[in-house]
C-alpha cells in the first residue's frame, strides 16, 4: 500500500522549483470523488451483463483517492501549499461530466498513460527519496490500471468490427497527444530537466498504451468479465 515515508522535508530549493507545481497538479487531480464514473459503470454493468464492474471501479477511485492524500501528506511536509482548484483540473472534470462511460474512460486512461513519464520524470530529478519511494509505487499502480482499463476500454468496443476498433484506437492517440501537449507545455520546466523531450515524453505514454492495443485487437481471446480479478 503506497504511503507518505516519515521524517522531514527532503526537497532542496532547485528541486522545489522543478516538481512543486506538477505535484499540485497531481495531488488536486488524482482527489476526485469519483461518483459520477461508478455510476456510468453501475450502469454499463447492468446494461452489459457485467459481473464485478462497479466494485473493481470502486476500487480504482479508492486507489486514486490514496494516491491523491498520499501527495497532499507529501506537500505538507515540504511546506508546499495544496491547489484547491486549477483550470486544467476543470476542464478535464467538465469533459467527464458531459461523457457517457467510454469518453469518461478515454479522458481517464489519456490521465494514466501521462502519468506514467510524469512520475517517471518526478523519480529522476529528485534525490529525495520520499519522493522517489512514491513515484516508483505510483508507477507500479499506474501500471495494474491501465491492465484494469483495457479490459474496460475492450468491452466498449466489443461490438465492433475491425475498422470500428482502428478507428476507436486512433482517436484514443489523438486524446492523448491532445493532453500531452497540454501537460508538456505546463510542466516543460519539470520534463527538460529529466531529459525528456516532447517526443520522449509521447513516445513513453505511447508505449504505455500497449496493453489497451493488445486488447482491442485481439480476436480469439475472451476478454475477461469478471473485473474483480484486478486491482487486489
């Protein structure tokens, strides 16, 4: 279970000024209460036969939740103050409300696939080793979502054919090249001192997104329904 590592403020002054504002982000967007995407799965569940849905989409917000009071506990102790609101937290939280179960699962999974050279990013510049304890964790975890998002991402698309789910897959891409851009730019400081370039930063999220290819193009491979295998 991910916790806060005990002991003093870790953070020297340059790393301060290269990962503050991205760990406020992260912290304010990991803290959402979640209620509006158990129920579209509840419902999804339902209408699609589903067993154990709801409850591994518990779970998952439940993780998420941990990860978001584990960073808030992180800022307190390096006396960095927490975002109460950010636009770009607004925005991503407008387009999940206007969605159905699959856009809200896209715009989450786009989240998921960034976070992964996020946190790896966070993990290379510092030497604190609260801060890379966390991110090495989070990665881990990020990792079991995407596995766990797949699966959902693959029953949405399960009734269509092969052009309906390339189509579906490129327009995944297009969601997440969409947020990287967004996320590289406001966080550019952060990246350039990781070593990371624009490309880089894609590419990593890109590789991230194989489970979810996998998924979707696979033919003869039941998908499995019962999701309460995952996130144990």
């Amino acid at each position: 279970m991910l916790v806060c590592p005990a002991g003093p403020a870790t953070l020297s002054v340059p790393e301060r000024d290269w990962v503050a504002a991205a760990l406020q982000q992260l912290q304010l967007g990991e803290g959402s209460d979640g209620l509006g995407l158990r129920r579209r799965a509840q419902r999804f569940a339902q209408r699609n036969g589903i067993e154990g849905l709801t409850e591994a989409m518990d779970r998952f917000i439940q993780e998420e939740q941990r990860h978001s009071a584990v960073l808030g506990l992180f800022l307190d102790r390096e006396h960095v103050p927490r975002l109460q609101a950010h636009w770009v937290d607004r925005w991503f939280r407008w387009i999940r409300n206007l969605a159905g179960f699959e856009l809200m699962l896209v715009t989450l999974t786009s989240a998921e696939l960034l976070a992964i050279p996020f946190y790896q990013a966070l993990h290379d510049v510092t030497q604190s080793p609260a801060l890379k304890a966390i991110a090495t964790q989070v990665l881990r975890d990020e990792a079991q979502h995407l596995e766990f998002q797949a699966d959902n991402l693959a029953l949405c698309a399960r009734s269509r054919g092969d052009l309906g789910k390339m189509v579906t897959i490129l327009l995944h891409w297009i969601a997440m090249g969409m947020a990287s851009i967004l996320v590289y730019t406001l966080h550019a400081k952060l990246f350039r001192r990781a070593g990371l370039s624009p490309l880089q930063f894609w590419s990593i999220a890109f590789r991230a997104y194989e489970p979810i290819f996998k998924k979707m193009t696979e033919r003869f491979v039941p998908i499995e329904t019962d999701l309460r295998a995952y996130l144990r």
